[in-house]
C-alpha cells in the first residue's frame, strides 16, 4: 500500500476495508445525516467525518484507537491518520 513513510500507522495499511453500506452507522441509529463518509482501517465501521455535525469517525478513531480511515465517497482514495495527521493517496 502507499502511504506516507513518517507515519507508522499507514504504512501498516495492506489490505483495505470498503464502505459496506454507503451509511454512517450511528447517524442511522439516531435518525441523524451526515456530509461525507470514512471506514475505519481496523474494525471497518463507515461513520461520518469532521464536515458531519456528529463528527462520528473521529470519535470512533479516540475512543477505540484506531488510527486510520480512509474516504468512503465514491472515486476517492485517500486514506487519513488521526494521531499523526498525515493524509496519504493509495
């Protein structure tokens, strides 16, 4: 996978985990919407991103700990770290 040499967390990246639905699943569990979509690289959850009012994706990255995203909207390929705040293209 390409990614950025400084950080460790993309680097790690070798197989990607694909929106399976094109839904953040818990703005769908509270009726709310969402702006732009990212699938966790660790678990593969599809949540909203920082543009969101809810903000899911980023919290999910806090609260678990896991590190990488990458962009669940359609032609997009870029994956993104929270720790190291490092975008990479893949």
């Amino acid at each position: 996978m390409a990614g950025d040499d400084t950080c460790p967390h993309i680097k790690s990246i070798h197989h990607l985990k694909h929106a399976k639905r094109g839904e953040c699943e818990e703005c769908m569990k509270s009726g709310d919407t969402w702006v732009h979509l990212r699938t966790c690289q660790s678990c593969g959850v599809t949540l909203c991103c920082d543009s969101s009012p809810n903000r899911h994706a980023s919290r999910h990255a806090t609260v678990s700990g896991h590190p990488v995203v990458i962009s669940a909207e359609p032609g997009a390929r870029w994956m993104y770290c929270f720790p190291d705040d490092v975008m990479a293209e893949y």
